[in-house]
C-alpha cells in the first residue's frame, strides 16, 4: 500500500518581515451569502434607522440629570449635593432662564457688580482684608 499526498487548495497571506524573509499564513475563506442588491439596501436602511432612533433617544435625554451611581463625580458635586437636587430637571429649560435678555441699564449694573466679586477675590488671594479696601 503506497500513501499518496493529498492536495487540496489553500489560500495564504503573506507578510514581508524584512527583503530576505517573507512569512506565509494559511488563511480560510468563506463563500459569500448570496443577498440581491435590495436585501443589502435594506439592512443597510434598517441598521440606519435604528441607530438614528437611538441617536435620537440619547440626545432628548442629555438634558436630563440621572441620579444614578455611574458616572464621574467630584467630591464638590457630591458636597453640593446637586444631582440629587436636579435629578429628573431638563436642564434646558434651566439655561433659558439663565440666558435672559437685560433690559436697559442693567448691563451696566451686572458689568459694575462682576468688578467688585473679581477685586473681593483677587484680594482674599493676596491676604488682604477685605473691609480694607471696599
């Protein structure tokens, strides 16, 4: 009885280590699912809309504060205690609130009142007493 070799075809992928040395892997190929050009759009229209859906979902829910423990939080958001304070609020609506229009004059005021905070605190950071100066 003689044992003949048996050949079948393999594909490999070669990877050039160096110009002297050329390494050979074996690789393995799978035939292709055969899916007409529709079927393909289609998935590809569903993944999309699925992912636009849950886009969607995550930016209508950015503006809401989560209590929950995941998450970063520095000790200061934890002293302050804001998430609780906050949990379930759309901080959108907050921001409006914050981003009012002055009326006439009170620009003036707020640019006066933000001089004397920024003069108080470059003060108590060089050691000097405040009733001194005001």
């Amino acid at each position: 009885m003689t044992i003949a070799p048996i050949w079948s075809e393999q594909k490999l992928q070669s990877l050039q280590v160096s110009k002297e040395l050329i390494k050979y892997f074996p690789v393995r190929t799978t035939a292709p699912v055969a899916q007409s050009v529709t079927e393909r759009q289609e998935v590809i229209k569903a993944t999309l809309k699925t992912v636009k859906d849950q886009n969607h979902q995550r930016h209508l829910q950015r503006h809401y504060i989560q209590n929950s423990e995941d998450g970063k939080d520095t000790p200061w958001i934890q002293y302050t205690g804001w998430k609780r304070r906050f949990e379930g609020c759309n901080m959108e609506d907050w921001v409006k609130l914050i981003d009012l229009e002055l009326g006439l004059g009170e620009e003036e005021i707020y640019a006066s009142l933000h001089k004397k905070v920024v003069q108080m605190l470059e003060l108590s950071y060089a050691g000097n007493s405040l009733s001194d100066s005001i």
